[in-house]
C-alpha cells in the first residue's frame, strides 16, 4: 500500500491530455474544494478535464468559481487518459459518477482507504485531501490561481471546522496561510462555508432536534425523507447539522441517521478525543475518521437505527470500561 511518488503523478499529468475527476456522493466542501482546486489547476495546464459529482454541488457550496463547471453524469462512450478520484475511501463512495472506468489514481486522507486507484495517495494525517493539494501541487507542476487556492481554503476549512478539529497541525495552518497569499479571503470563506445559512436548513434542524434522545454519554436522532419535504429542503444531506450535534458537551458520541430514497439510510458519527468511530463505520463497510465517520446501510430507518444504536452502544462501554480499568 506505498504512496505513489510526486515524480509519479507529476508524469501521470504530464501524459494526459484528458482528465476526469471525481469525488463522492453528498459532497462536503473538501470535495468540491478538492475537485475544483485540482480540476482548475489542470485546466489552467492546458489538459481537458471533467468533474463530475453525481449529486452535483448543493446550493451552500455555489459561492466557489467554477461550480458550474461541476457535472452530475459523463457519457459512457467518452474517452479519457486519465481518471482520478479525490476525498473518497472506497470506489462505492463515488456513486455513479464515473461509470464502469478504472481508477488511475486515488487522493484521499481518510484512516479507512482502501487503496482502490492504481496508483493512491492517502495521507491519514492530512486534515482535508484540500490539504494535501495545497502541499503538493507546485511539486506536480501545478500553478495557484486565486479561484484554486478559494476552492482549496474551502475543503480546509469546512473538514477541520474553521481550524478546531483535535487533528489539526501546523502545517495546516500554514498551508492556510498560503492559501490567503495566494488571495483567498479566510473570514469571507469561513462566514460562507461554515456561518451562513438558508431558512430552509435551519427548518429541516428542527425537526431532528426535537426528536433528539440521549442515553447516558451517547445522542443521536433522525431526519425522515417527510422531514425533508416538510422542510422545503432539496439536498439529500443532513445541511451540515453533525455540526451543531458534536457541541453537544455532555457526550462522547453523537449518531445522525438520515433516510435516503433508495432504501437506504446515511448514518453519521462523531465523537469526543478518545473515541475512534471510524471501527464503528468501517463495521458497516464505511469510513471516515477517528472523529467523524460514516456509513451508507441498507434498511429501513427503524431497522437501521436499532442495530447502530446497539453495536455503537456496546462500543461505548467497552471503551468507557477500558478507561476505568487503566484508571483514566
């Protein structure tokens, strides 16, 4: 599972004339950023490149440069010399984004990568796969525009929420600084990214928080497919509440349970330093991070609820009853 060399990806697009990139489903706005930040880099190179996420880009994430550039679907019969994907841990989380195509080469920075591309760069300590472009694009032969390192800021920002996540690091921060000198404004990003919202979001909250329970050290609560409708929200996303929930200061854990169409539910965690719920995910043939992971499960919302609830509950108390035992 050796990364693939700098020298590597720099002839990788060095011989390519024609890029498609992609990243995963419900995209966040390290995989926009990600996206958008590789993919103007590229263009600005002269190659022809396609982005595409099979969500497409929700109205939150509509303030970056080039979002229309961003489509949902590519055509079979379209040829390509190169297919990258970026921020996703497994090939499933791209959707159906890129069709039946090989992966040349997979970006990502979450614990839980499968090395799936042909040639894979996963750095783990890497706070957003943002971060690990705005490190290495120069070395690839890569040029920093003011709409790339905006795209870039943004994946930063959004994935360590406003720089306060426990994995942040100081090459994070000055790579965000180099961001700033390369033009992209920070408080005007984070205000965006992370402040503002539509009355729309914040109405599709209430109804999960007034359905929030708590037991002992453990929240969690649910968004149903007539909470959506109720709410005139159109993502299939929970509008970023997993960040509203993670302030909870009287848990350890938090879990986000969000009915899908395809009879399927989105599940989130996210946990307090300590607790790993990236094994809870990867359980469920998901991923993520220590500190925030999820999980795409079959079922229906009640069936799905009752056996994360259960096996996240079990994870609890072994890893409280650990702590008392090594006298934490």
């Amino acid at each position: 599972m050796n990364n693939a060399s700098h020298e590597e990806i720099r002839q990788l697009f060095n011989h390519a004339d024609r890029i498609l990139l992609a990243s995963h489903v419900r995209p966040d706005g390290d995989a926009i950023g990600s996206l958008l930040g590789l993919g103007l880099s590229l263009e600005d190179a002269g190659k022809e490149v396609v982005m595409v996420l099979s969500d497409g880009v929700t109205a939150n994430f509509r303030f970056m440069s080039g979002y229309e550039k961003i489509c949902t679907k590519v055509s079979d019969d379209k040829s390509f010399d190169l297919v990258i994907t970026l921020d996703a841990s497994d090939p499933e989380r791209i959707g159906n984004a890129i069709g039946n195509r090989n992966i040349d080469l997979n970006i990502d920075h979450h614990v839980t990568n499968l090395h799936f591309g042909k040639h894979n760069l996963v750095d783990p300590l890497a706070t957003a796969t943002s971060e690990i472009l705005a490190e290495h694009l120069e070395s690839w032969g890569l040029k920093f525009t003011k709409p790339i390192a905006e795209a870039l800021l943004t994946g930063l920002i959004t994935d360590t929420i406003g720089f306060r996540t426990s994995n942040m690091s100081p090459k994070a921060l000055k790579l965000g600084a180099k961001l700033m000198e390369a033009g992209a404004n920070l408080p005007d990003l984070y205000n965006k990214s992370l402040i503002d919202r539509s009355y729309a979001q914040i109405n599709y909250w209430g109804y999960a928080l007034e359905k929030m329970e708590r037991k002992d050290r453990l929240v969690w609560t649910a968004l149903t497919l007539a909470d959506r409708k109720m709410a005139g929200y159109n993502g299939n996303d929970d509008a970023d509440l997993n960040t509203l929930l993670s302030s909870i200061a009287e848990c350890d854990v938090t879990v986000l349970f969000v009915e899908q169409n395809n009879h399927h539910v989105k599940v989130s965690w996210r946990s307090k330093p300590g607790f790993n719920v990236s094994e809870l995910a990867f359980s469920f043939n998901g991923g993520g991070h220590p500190a925030a992971a999820g999980a795409d499960i079959e079922g229906t919302l009640e069936e799905v609820k009752k056996d994360v609830l259960e096996k996240t509950t079990g994870y609890l108390k072994k890893i409280t009853k650990g702590k008392i035992n090594n006298g934490n």
